[in-house]
C-alpha cells in the first residue's frame, strides 16, 4: 500500500512539474475520465514494472509512463477530430470571404454557410442564424465567438474579430479583405506546420527506434537473464527503465508544436 501511495505521489508530482498545470474540469464524468484513465494506466504499469523489474521501485518509475499515456491516446483522438473541424473552419473563412466580396450581408452569409456546411458546424451556424433574428441584440460576432469557445477553434474566433471590425467599419468589403487575409495567414500556418514534422520526422523516427531496441534489450534481459539480475542486480534494471521512459518523455515532449497551433 505504502508503494502504492509512492507511486501515485510521484506521479502527480512528475506531472505538475513537466506539464506546469492540471487541465480544469468542470464536470465529474470529466474527472474521472482524465484522473481515473491516468490512475488505471499508472497502477496497470506499476504492475508490470514491479514484475518487470523484481523491485516496487521498478514499478514506480513505469508508472510515470503508464499515467500519461492515456492522456496522450485521449488527446490524439481529439486532435484528429479538431483537425477536421478547422479544416471545415477554414473552408468556411474561404466561402465566406468570396460571399463577402460579392457584398452579401452577414446574415445572408451565415444562411448560405449553415446550408452548405456539413455538420456538425453547419447546424451551429444555423443555430446562430436562428438566434440572431430571434433576439437582435444577439451579434453576429458574439455568437461566433460561442462557437469558438465551444469547439475551440481560433479559427472562427478570428473570423469573430473580423466581422466585429467590418461592422464597425467598412462593411462587406472589409470583411472580404480581412477574411481574405485571416485564409492567407491560416495556409501560411499550415505550410509552417508541414514543414517542420518533414524537418524532424527523421530525428523522431530515430529517436523511437532507439528507444524501442532499448525496451526490447530490457526485457531480454529481465526475462532471459533473470537469474543475473538478482539481489542488488534489480536496480540496474530500474536504471535501466528510468533512461528508457525519461526517453520516451523527453521525444513525446519535444515532439510537441503548441507554438503553431
């Protein structure tokens, strides 16, 4: 039990420092989705790294993986499924923009987007359509700015910005120079984005390979040669695994482009 609490503690400690903050939940079903996958992975690795390793030791150094990785499976899934939405959101600056330069109003505009996007932006922007002639004193631009927050999406967030700046200011015309700016910039960025993942693939690749001949060689070791790995032989075995799994933080971190996100 007091391994348990060990680990555990480690964990949290661990995470507060690399990450630097807790993400906020608002619900309990959310804290238990983030903390109880977290907890599950760590004590599931702990387990593993004890057997692994012969040692509680061993397993406490597993189980700092072991507590990101469903964060990490969680978070990929969510980004494949932002990815779409701001590809959508950016079809929606383009569309909107050309409508835009053919002095369309933006109500007429967001009518035309709900029925050609498909959902589940379509039916958003159909919402806002709805609300806005329901309650004028409903913007455009607020309303859009709830939708970013909803999804996330700086996208339409800056689409908001525009569109309150044309209002003040230029009209149509100027929402079609702004939107026609914001789609250059959004392409720059992904251009950006591209170009480093091809700059790095191979460092990354390499880095993962290496990693995984490391683990491959660990568990020979502690598997075929167990007998050798006795007494005060476990803890190179746990020296072993703290290299491999700071490794592994130390790819998955760098690998990250929050700076271009």
């Amino acid at each position: 039990m007091l391994a348990v609490g060990l680990f555990l503690s480690l964990a949290v400690l661990f995470y507060g420092l690399t990450v630097g903050e807790f993400p906020e939940v608002d619900r309990t079903k959310d804290f238990f989705k983030v903390y109880g996958s977290a907890a599950v992975g760590a004590a599931v690795m702990f387990m593993a790294g004890s057997i692994l390793c012969g040692t509680p030791l061993g397993g406490v150094v597993w189980a700092v993986p072991g507590w990101f990785i469903p964060g990490w499976l969680m978070k990929m899934r969510e980004n494949r499924r932002k990815e779409r939405l701001r590809q959508v959101a950016k079809d929606i600056i383009v569309a909107a923009g050309g409508m835009f330069s053919a002095n369309l109003m933006t109500g007429e505009v967001i009518k035309t987007l709900a029925e050609r996007i498909p959902a589940p932006l379509g039916r958003e922007l159909a919402d806002i359509k709805a609300r806005r002639e329901l309650n004028s004193y409903n913007t455009y631009p607020q309303l859009l700015n709830g939708l970013a927050e909803k999804y996330d999406l700086m996208e339409i967030k800056a689409m908001a910005a525009v569109l309150a700046a044309a209002e003040r200011a230029g009209g149509p015309a100027a929402a079609a120079k702004g939107l026609k700016r914001l789609g250059a910039a959004l392409r720059l960025r992904d251009r950006l984005i591209q170009e480093r993942k091809v700059a790095t693939y191979e460092s990354r690749l390499a880095a993962v390979v290496v990693i995984m001949i490391l683990a491959a060689g660990l568990l020979f070791d502690a598997t075929a040669w167990r007998e050798a790995y006795t007494g005060s032989g476990k803890l190179i075995l746990v020296a072993a695994s703290a290299l491999i799994t700071g490794m592994g933080l130390f790819v998955v971190k760098t690998s990250e482009m929050r700076d271009l996100e």
